[in-house]
C-alpha cells in the first residue's frame, strides 16, 4: 500500500515538473493574475482565459466552424464535378466501352490515363 502512495506521489511530482518545465504553469499564473486584476470582471471567465491563452472566442471558433462547413460543401461539389469530369474522360477514351475496367488488354491492372 505504500509503494502504491509513493509511486501515485512520483507522478504527481513528475507531471508538475513537466507543467513547469513546459511553461503551462507560468502561463497559467499570469493569466489568472491578469483575471484577477480585472476592476471589471469578464461575463466569462473561460472565455477571458482562452482569449489570454490564444485561443479563439466563441464567436471566432463559431465563425471558424462554418466556414468549415461551408468548405466541407465546395470540396464535394468540386469532388462530384471531378469524378463526372474523370467518367467522361474514359467515356471519351473507351467509346465502345460505358464501363472501363482497371484491367488492360494484356490483363496487368494498370490504367494510366484513369483519374482514379
């Protein structure tokens, strides 16, 4: 049971070694010392502190998640248009035959001029 504590107490120490060296713990003290010096408290504290920290607000991220959307969207759209414009092209390259294989004449599974 001790060697259990003491090992618990190893990587505790371990793990606040590692917040110092790492800077978190220093960064964390001036931003709650700069929340705490605040005359005017801020409606949301995590939102100061993400701010502090670098990250984005919550409007931001939210800004940031559409256009994200919005991407997700232009990347399909373009994705269809390109493999339409790929069966096209085999149309175009094999006019005798609708549904091109991966398989070559000779029977080797290679197809160069395929967009896939």
């Amino acid at each position: 049971m001790m060697r259990y504590r003491e090992e618990k107490e190893a990587k505790k120490e371990a793990f606040r070694k590692y917040l110092e060296s790492s800077g978190v713990v220093d960064s964390l003290t001036k931003v709650l010392v700069s929340l705490y010096e605040q005359n005017d408290k801020p409606s949301s504290a995590i939102e100061f502190i993400q701010e502090k920290l670098g990250g984005p607000t919550v409007s931001e991220y939210e800004k940031l998640q559409a256009e994200l959307s919005d991407l997700r969207m232009k990347y399909n759209e373009l994705l269809a248009a390109h493999q339409e414009t790929c069966k096209k092209l085999d149309e175009l390259k094999n006019p005798h035959n609708t549904a091109p294989t991966k398989e070559t004449s000779d029977g080797e599974g290679s197809n160069d001029w395929s967009c896939d």
